[in-house]
C-alpha cells in the first residue's frame, strides 16, 4: 500500500464530519443539504492534496474549508468599500455616500408600505413625482421638475418627447463623451432627433446658432463640458445669449448641466461649477442634472424648468420606462432637503469630504502613521492631492495629507498590500505610486481610520 492511499484513508467520512458542532452550526446557518455539498468538496480538495504530496487535512481543517466555500458563495457581490483613493465622487465605488437622513429615509419607506402614489389627504391615486417637484422648485427657481433614474435617461426623455424627428442644434465643441460610452450624438439619434452641429471645437458664437435654425429645429442643446477642459483660443455662448436667441426664433433651449450642483464650489477652493439656480434663472427653458454626483444623493436625473416642457415630459410613455423607485424618491428627497434646511455641508458626505479642512487630515494622518510606526510598518505622512471624480470639476484638486507605507524587504510589495487589502472585510481600496501605498482620509470617514489601521496591520503580519 503507498503511503498516499494509506492516507487516503486516514481521511473521514461525510457522516464523521457532519455529526461535529461546527457541521451542525454550519447546517444551521445554510441547509444539510448545502453543508453536505461543501464538505464533500472539502474532502475531494483533500484528496488531491494528498495526491500532490501535501499535508493530511484534519477535521477542523475540512470543516474550516467547508464554511470557507460557503460564506464565499453566499457572500453579497455587492459590498460596502473604505474608500482611501481621495477621489471623492468615485464613479467605480459607487459615487456619493448617502447621508445619514437619507438612508433613514429608504429603510422606513422599505420596510413596509408607503405613500408613493397615493394622495392621504384626498385618499385618491397620486403620482410620485410629487414629492421631489416641490423640493426642487423650492430651490432651484424652477417652474416644476420631474425625476428619472439617470441623467442619460433625462436627456434621452427631453429629446425624444421635443426633438423626434427634428434637428438638434449642439455645438461641435459639446457633442461630448461622457462615462460608458455615452455619447451625445448617440443618444440624439436614438431619440429620433437630428443632429446639427455648429462652429468649432474651440470656438462656437451666437452667430453660428442663428443661422443654423430652420423650420425644423425643435431644441437649443447646451452641454456642460464636465468631464474634461478646453482651454486656450476658446469662445461659447453663453446661456443668456442663446435664451435670448431661442425666445427672438421661438426655439427652447435645454442645459445638460451633468453633474448639478447646487452648492457654489468656488467657495471651496474650486473653480465655479455651474448652478442649477443660475442656468434656471439665466432662462433655460429645462435644465438637466444628476442626482449622485455633486448633488450628494442616489443614482437619478433630474428635470427642472418650464411646467408645460416638464408636462409634455411626464405625460411621454418613456417616462414610465425610466421612472425612479421609493428608495431613489426618499434618498433624493431626504438629500434635497438639506439644502433647502443650509445644512447640505454638514450633512452630505460628498460636500462635507470637500469642505474638510487640511489641518483635520493631517491630524488624522498622523495618528494613522504613527499606529503604523508602533506596529513595525514603514510610514509616513506625505502632501497630495484629492480630486472630486465622478466627471465633476475636470482638472481641479484640493490638497491633502497623505499616508504613505512603504514595504520593508522581508515584507510584501505595494501591489500585494494593496490586493490583501481588497480581500479584507470590509474591503479598503488605495492607491498606487512608486511602490508607496498612498492612503487619503479625505474619503474615509473619521470613525473608520481605526479599520484602516487594523486591516493594514493584519495584511503586513501574513507576509512577516
């Protein structure tokens, strides 16, 4: 007999491993018929080992590996992330963090039924548009608004309810690529609209407009560059000229102002990102916007302007193909009034993560690299910079502390922190440079610095 069958042997039954505590517990949690599942392929993971010349596995191995493929399998592949990467609105992770009120909001209106379409007062059928329009005419100035599931959606929805089979005119400089591939030429001719395309794509005048109108033009597009820069020998229109232009030609004008803010981020440091407040007043007959970019709330598009263009919206069958649940509607309505109440800085992550002073950073970096030092890792506290991602604010940064951890000799590279890192739970994401892992806590909220720490500590003592 070889000493592999002979081992072989040595290895217990399925009946052996299931009348064990940890087995129970483990049928408990899931079902026999799963537990039974797993430990098989425990035992026939076993087996090959053995065959490669490994170690016998022992109870407590096989039952560890058993619970191991299981809590992987049952594991939610959508997760919570630390954020340590200082790109606040982060398209990858999920970009804007819910406030506090927000997420209240979506677990009472989940957790049992709501008054989503339903008019309490009245005791008749109602829409659940109502309760965003108020909000956001109360701050925009609008004459009424209307919410869908994207910002793409809102642009789709404007242009096939105005412009189908009707020319669009955009200027050649805003006839933009957007994340995923969304481009505005693309989205055009699937609404059924035509494209036209004026000036050039540094330069676009007034001029180029005006000439361009024709019986068939049923839009003014106006595009907000948000996800990158032209700078030099550049010329637009701007909002007032071609609202001027659209009421003298009798053609309205929409804004897709992308990211939507309603804060003024000048205020911050940062160059002024259009307002919501400012395009409505400027005139735009609509103004479209996102709701989890700059807004700080859940994925959605937002619609504000003229309450008749807004009816014609509400009233197209796509409308009900692009419409937002309870959840977006209460995180939305629960994020919108912030700012009707002036607390949106303290209260919204993504403003309040903007509006963290540096001197707070680098007292947090400090104490970081120091928990590091004591526990034998290489790390110090370096300047960088923090950018506002999410196609926000191209090209602007805010400046930052961070910490970075250098691998000792004996020790895993950057890159293999950075993957031992991702596999912790909940898993920390970080950058990359110069074989340096960098963390920003400008993206990391002050009660998880100590996770931080903790997960960076476990990951450096598997490689000691």
């Amino acid at each position: 007999m070889s000493d592999a069958t002979a081992s072989l042997r040595q290895l217990p039954s399925v009946d052996r491993l299931l009348k064990e505590h940890a087995a129970e517990e483990l049928s408990g949690r899931y079902s026999r018929e799963l537990a039974v599942q797993s430990i098989r392929q425990a035992l026939d993971d076993a087996r090959a080992a053995i065959r490669r010349g490994e170690r016998i596995a022992t109870v407590s191995d096989l039952l560890d590996a058993a619970k191991e493929r299981l809590d992987r399998s049952f594991r939610p592949s959508l997760r919570p992330v630390i954020n340590a990467t200082g790109v606040i609105i982060h398209t990858n992770l999920g970009r804007a963090p819910l406030s506090d009120d927000a997420l209240r909001a979506v677990q009472m209106v989940a957790s049992g039924y709501s008054n989503l379409e339903y008019r309490l007062e009245e005791g008749t059928r109602g829409s659940r548009h109502d309760h965003i329009s108020d909000l956001v005419r109360r701050i925009s100035g609008a004459e009424d608004a209307l919410v869908v599931n994207n910002n793409a959606g809102a642009v789709l929805l404007i242009l096939s309810t105005l412009a189908q089979g009707r020319e669009v005119i955009v200027s050649r400089g805003q006839a933009v690529e957007i994340g995923g591939g969304f481009r505005i030429p693309d989205v055009l001719r699937q609404s059924g609209a035509r494209l036209v395309e004026v000036g050039t794509t540094n330069r676009t005048y007034l001029r180029d407009y005006d000439e361009a109108i024709t019986p068939e033009t049923a839009l003014l597009l106006q595009v907000h560059p948000s996800n990158f820069r032209v700078e030099g020998f550049v010329h637009s229109a701007t909002t007032e000229e071609l609202v001027e232009l659209g009421r003298r030609r009798g053609v309205p004008v929409v804004d897709d102002l992308g990211s939507g803010s309603l804060l003024d981020s000048s205020r911050f440091g940062l160059q002024h990102e259009p307002m919501v407040q400012e395009r409505v007043a400027a005139g735009a007959d609509l103004v479209a916007f996102s709701g989890d970019k700059l807004l700080g709330g859940p994925q959605a598009g937002l619609i504000a302007g003229k309450a008749d263009l807004v009816d014609r919206l509400r009233r197209h069958p796509l409308a009900r193909a692009i419409r937002v649940d309870k959840m977006t509607i209460a995180a939305l309505a629960a994020t919108l009034s912030h700012y009707i109440l002036g607390e949106a800085i303290e209260r919204i992550p993504v403003w309040r993560m903007i509006s963290t002073p540096l001197s707070d950073l680098d007292a947090r970096a400090l104490r970081l690299a120091r928990k590091l030092r004591q526990a034998g890792l290489s790390a110090e506290t370096v300047p960088g910079l923090s950018t506002v991602g999410g196609g926000s604010l191209p090209g602007e940064t805010l400046p930052t502390r961070l910490v970075a951890v250098r691998p000792g000799p004996d020790r895993l590279s950057a890159m293999e922190l950075a993957a031992g890192l991702r596999r912790q739970d909940p898993p920390l994401v970080a950058r990359l440079e110069h074989d340096r892992l960098l963390l920003d806590l400008r993206t990391v909220r002050p009660e998880d610095d100590r996770v931080v720490a903790a997960h960076l500590i476990a990951v450096a003592r598997l490689s000691a």
